[in-house]
C-alpha cells in the first residue's frame, strides 16, 4: 500500500533551465506509490531522467497540497510546455477521433465547434472535427504537395491557420460554419505502461498487493473481478477457476499475448500472479464493462453516428493486430470493453494467436468455437485467418447497430453454419443504412481474399456518418 513519502525533505534546487526544457501535465496524476509524483494538469515540471514509459520529474512550482516534489510519473502524461503554447487552442493533436467526438459534445461546446487533430489512419495528416447539432463530422485535409493546404481539392491554404480562419468567415458543406475552439475539458487519462516505474518492465507482482473487490462477469478460463492495487489503483482482475494443466498453459499464453500487445484500443495488461494458484491476469478497468451487455442497457439512446465511432474504435484496434500479424479468433460485443465516453478498447485474447508470417492458424481439431461469430472456413477446417477475424468483425457490426441483439436470431445454434454455407447472409436491420450493410455483406464474402482489410474498414466506416464530410 502507499506508505509515507521518501521525500519529505525540501526539493533540491532546480538547475538553471531553459524554456524548452520546461514540460506541462496534460492530465492528473495521483501517487500509486511513495516514489510516484502526484500532480494536476496545468502544472510544470522539468524532467530529469527521461524514459520511454516512465521518467524522474520536478515540479517548478511546488504545491502544498503535495509532500512530494520530485518523484516518478508517465511519461505520456506530459508534454514540452513551448509546443502546447505555440498550437493555437483548436489544436488537439493528441486527441484521437473518438476522443474529438466525446470532448464536442460536452455541454459546453455548442454547433459549430471544432478542433483539429491529426488523423487515426495517418498521423501525418489532419482533420477538422466540427459539432453539427447532436452530432459530429469529420473533414480530412488534404495536403496538396507544395501547394499547401484543402478540404475540397478546390480552395488552397499556405496553412492550416489560413484554412481555418478561412471558414471561420465562410460556410463548409451542410450550411456550417467553424464557430469557437472546442472547450478544454479533463478526458479520461491515457493508460500507463505497467502499474507503476518499478513494475513497467516486470509483470510478475505480489498477489497481496490485489485486493479482490465486486465480481464482474465471466471469460475464457476464469473470473473477473473489480480490484486495488497497492490501495491505490482500481484494475480488473482475471482469476483462473480451472485447474487442469491445459488450462494453465492457455491461460498463461493469453497473459503472454496481451504483453506483447501495446495500443490505444486493446485492453492493457499491467500485471499477472502465477506463483501460486489461483493465477491472476490484471489489466485496466473499464468503467462500463461489456459492450453488449453496454448496447442492451443503452442502445436505444446512441444515434448511428455514435454506433460508428464505436466501430472505428474496435476496427482500428484491429488494424493493430492485422500489421503484427495477431488473429482474435473472438471478435465479438461481449469481448469488447466501455469506457468512459463509450470509448472501446478490444479485451479477451483467451484464443488469439499469431500466424508468424503464415497467415493463417490451424486449430485443433475438435476445438470449440463460437459459431455465430465464425468465418464458415474456420469452423469447418479450424483454418483461422485475420479475414476470419474481419467476417467475425461484420457480425460484431450487426450487435453494435441492433443494440446487442443476438446474431442470427430465429436459427438454432446448429442451423447457421448450414444456412450459412447455402449462401444465408443475415437481413439489414432497419436502422442500418445501405452504406453500412454494403461494408457488413463486403465482410461475408464467401472467399476470404475478398473480404476487405481492416485498415479499409476504417477508411469506408469513415465516410458513414456524413454523406458530406469525409474522412
């Protein structure tokens, strides 16, 4: 548990510094222990020793809220103070695009709002994110060689201040104009790298530091639990409840799988507890739990436009594990977790894999799989690709637009794989455009190698919630 700080003592002096030395905190940051330094965004700092993950900071102005003035902090939590201040205040460049969607639409933001980011597919390139009533669109721009900068091919900028000051004056498609910068707003903070500095590059921790709180639910060999590390930091916690060798060995591959695997999207792990049994898996909270359960609960309050982004959200996790050469093999809502802000992250690696150049995963034969979700050639040959995980990725779309509804409703269990192989591709829903089920049908290829890739999945689900705005 967090024990009484190290450093009670005054703060060594600050070497003369300059400017550009200078780092500003981007979010909060509490202790989680007594090397940490607690610290509110706003506050300045220089940093010391600095790390990929973890760095040793000070702060330049010392609060007396905090005993603490010198300690270890994310790395990710911070930023060079002179290139915060030189953006204007509509730049967000960190934000992703969910992210753009969830700060437009706080209460204080209002139509025509925006901000600038740099775009999910291409951190090279921008986009404007603008309120359009109860809703946002998305406009790439386009940087045109040396001639500078457009959203129509048409009209060019120097730069992107000149582009937006531009519209600031005049309309953008659909009537609207760009009113005021988006309001600043406190967003859930970035994950950290592991738990804590000391434990960035080690997972194995002491099982009493986890305090086991309410059940959650149940996946793939075990038990979820809310719980506490160290008194300090809520996580969820994966508790084996089988027992056989096997089962050990599949449990410890999924721990193995999800430290190797580090983006936005997908569920972080921090840490395991295989000493002793029961093996634990800990890993990030996500405060809304499942998406399908999530979907049932308030579906019907989401608008297509929200059901999108979530979309994009698991598709662009996706892309991730499509470019290191990772299969899913679950691809569906219930293995998908809510934040805040319907932000969605991929979890439950119990069966991914990775096909190690070979493209596709021979599974064994007499495996169970969860066949409304399986690509017909995995659940008839066990040949699973990332174009299986992309069919299973079209279903997942039918749960986010019917709000949890159960894939294939009316069919027996046994009856799908056969309607299936005849040709059976489930009806449009009818809240769901002809631009969408285009993508889910494009997903139900009968050949693989016709499906599409996941990073073009995030490109056509781009273009879905505005006929006019494109990204």
């Amino acid at each position: 548990r967090l024990s009484t700080p190290i450093q009670d003592r005054p703060a060594p002096p600050i070497p003369q510094i300059e400017e550009e030395d200078i780092y500003i905190a981007l979010y909060d940051y509490v202790a989680r222990t007594n090397k940490d330094l607690t610290f509110k965004k706003g506050d300045t700092m220089v940093i010391l020793k600095k790390g990929q993950n973890w760095s040793i900071a000070q702060l330049l102005e010392p609060n007396p809220l905090y005993s603490v003035t010198e300690g270890s902090i994310p790395t990710n939590y911070v930023k060079k103070q002179s290139s915060v201040v030189s953006q204007p205040s509509w730049m967000f460049d960190t934000a992703d695009r969910s992210e753009a969607v969830s700060l437009l639409m706080q209460p204080c933001n209002n139509h025509g709002d925006f901000l600038a980011r740099r775009r999910t597919t291409n951190p090279n390139e921008y986009a404007l994110s603008v309120r359009n009533g109860a809703t946002v669109n998305h406009i790439k721009i386009e940087k045109m060689g040396g001639q500078g900068y457009s959203i129509d091919h048409h009209t060019m900028f120097a730069t992107l201040n000149d582009l937006v000051g531009y519209y600031q004056e005049n309309m953008l498609a659909n009537d609207i104009r760009l009113r005021s910068p988006c309001k600043q707003v406190v967003m859930e903070s970035p994950q950290t790298a592991g738990l804590s500095h000391d434990l960035a590059d080690e997972w194995e921790i002491d099982r009493k530091s986890i305090e086991l709180k309410e059940k959650l639910g149940k996946g793939n060999f075990g038990e979820v639990y809310k719980g506490l590390w160290n008194g300090t930091t809520r996580v969820a916690v994966k508790k084996m409840i089988k027992s056989d060798l096997l089962d050990k060995e599949e449990f410890l591959k999924e721990a193995k799988i999800m430290k190797k695997l580090h983006h936005p999207k997908l569920v972080q792990l921090y840490a395991v507890c295989t000493h002793s049994e029961p093996f634990y898996i800990v890993t990030e909270l996500m405060c809304n739990g499942s998406l399908r359960e999530y979907l049932r609960e308030k579906g019907k309050d989401l608008n297509e436009d929200t059901l999108i982004e979530m979309a994009i959200q698991v598709a662009t996790g996706m892309v991730y594990l499509e470019v290191n050469d990772y299969i899913h093999r679950d691809l569906a809502a219930r293995n998908i977790l809510v934040g805040k802000n319907n932000i969605c992250k991929i979890a439950d690696f119990g069966l991914a894999r990775v096909t190690q150049g070979n493209d596709i995963y021979q599974a064994k034969v007499g495996a169970e799989f969860p066949i409304r979700w399986t690509a017909p050639e995995a659940a008839t040959m066990q040949q699973f690709t990332i174009k299986s995980d992309v069919w299973s990725f079209g279903i997942l779309l039918t749960e986010i637009i019917g709000n949890g509804r159960v894939p294939y409703a009316g069919f027996q269990t046994f009856e799908v794989l056969e309607q299936v192989e005849r040709g059976y591709r489930m009806e449009k829903l009818e809240k769901c455009s002809e631009q969408l089920y285009d993508i889910m049908m494009a997903c139900w290829h009968k050949d693989p190698n016709q499906r599409p890739s996941f990073e073009s999945l995030v490109m056509q689900l781009e273009t879905c919630d505005s006929a006019a705005f494109l990204e």
